[in-house]
C-alpha cells in the first residue's frame, strides 16, 4: 500500500523529558484517513532533515505528538526550538519484533516473572520487548534482560517505570 507523504517544518518542543513537534490538524486527518483509524498508535515512517525514521504516533495529554528520540535526530533533547523539515506518511507494514532469545529463556526459567509479563498490557510487552531487541551489546543485553526480570518481580525499575 503506498501512502501519501506530508511535508511541514515544525519547532521541537519538550513535554517532560520527550521532545516532539506538534502536527497540524490537516496533517493529522490526512493520517487518520491513510490509517483508517484516529485512535490508538498509528506507525508513520518519514525523514527529520532528510534522515529517515520509523516512529509510531501517540496521542497524550490530549495532544497528538510526533516525539523526536535520538536515533531520530542526533541530541534532541539539546535542539529544543529549533526548526526542522518533517516528512511524515502512515507506515501499513506490519512491525513485529521478535522476543530476544535471553529474555525468553530468562522468562521460561522465571514462571512468575512469566505470568507477570504475560498479563501486563500488549503495549507494555512491546516496550519491554523492543527495548532489550534494539540494545546493541550483549552485556548491556543481559543487564536488561536481569532489569526486566526484576522489574516483573515487583523490584526496581525498568524504562522509568516502578511497577508492572
């Protein structure tokens, strides 16, 4: 399916920590539409300044926000009102990630940390599981992989979050 791309400039603001742009009504019924849904997380790919991204669209606090990470856009978090060029479409390819084979054996060895994790929402599964697949070391792997575990224990934090 090919989606139309849209095009703006738009100044990186801060919610929290979490830069962002905002998007224009216009662009966001346009999406709507390409997505055939305007609730939930809708994936959009696009390029900042050219550079291209995948990303998924949230809305939060009653506001739909395109957040700017790193891998994004090199030292967002530091770009703060700064103008850059957004290209932005509704990405209709499936995104599955597969569960990294530590974690899975981590979750198999740990029945309740398993019974934990098969119960907490689909979307906080996803967090857990896509922050350990994009962690590039295998010690920071296991790190996170034992942060996870404990985490679904009830001990500690994992991704700024206290509790499963």
């Amino acid at each position: 399916m090919n989606n139309t791309e849209y095009s703006f400039s738009a100044e990186i603001k801060i919610i929290g920590i979490n830069p962002y742009v905002s998007i224009s009504e216009k662009i966001l019924k346009a999406l709507f539409k390409d997505a055939n849904k305007s609730k939930g997380a809708i994936p959009i790919s696009g390029t900042i300044n050219e550079i291209p991204y995948l990303q998924t669209l949230v809305k939060y606090a009653g506001e739909w926000r395109l957040y700017i990470n790193t891998t994004m856009l090199k030292d967002s978090p530091k770009r703060i009102g700064e103008i850059i060029k957004v290209k932005i479409s509704f990405d209709s390819k499936e995104r599955i990630i597969k569960v990294h084979p530590l974690l899975k054996k981590a979750l198999e060895k740990n029945k309740t940390a398993k019974a934990v994790f098969e119960n907490i929402s689909p979307s906080s599964q996803k967090e857990i599981v896509r922050y350990i697949s994009n962690l590039k070391t295998e010690k920071s792997i296991q790190t996170n992989v034992t942060k996870a575990i404990s985490f679904l224990l009830g001990k500690g934090k994992f991704g700024g979050r206290e509790k499963p």
